[in-house]
C-alpha cells in the first residue's frame, strides 16, 4: 500500500488519514444499516 492514497475529489491523505476515513466509513456503513432495517420496518408496517 503505497504512502498517500489520493481520492477522487482530488485530495490525497497520508496513513494516518486514511485510517480516520476508513473507520469513518465503516460507521457510516452502519448507520445505513440501521437506516434500512428502519426503512424496511416501515415499509413492512405500510404494507
């Protein structure tokens, strides 16, 4: 894995901050997955 990883908005992170997005996107992912057992909840409730 190389130093500096660069996204695709054009900025580039070093280690460190690549380590902070990916625990940041994996608490997003599981935000989204509360998100859709709620949405699938309601939708199952409407029906």
């Amino acid at each position: 894995m190389e130093d500096s990883i660069i996204t695709g908005t054009g900025m580039s992170f070093n280690r460190a901050d690549g380590v902070n997005v990916i625990s940041n996107v994996k608490n997003v992912s599981v935000m989204i997955e509360k998100i859709k057992i709620v949405v699938n909840a309601l939708i199952i409730y409407y029906l």
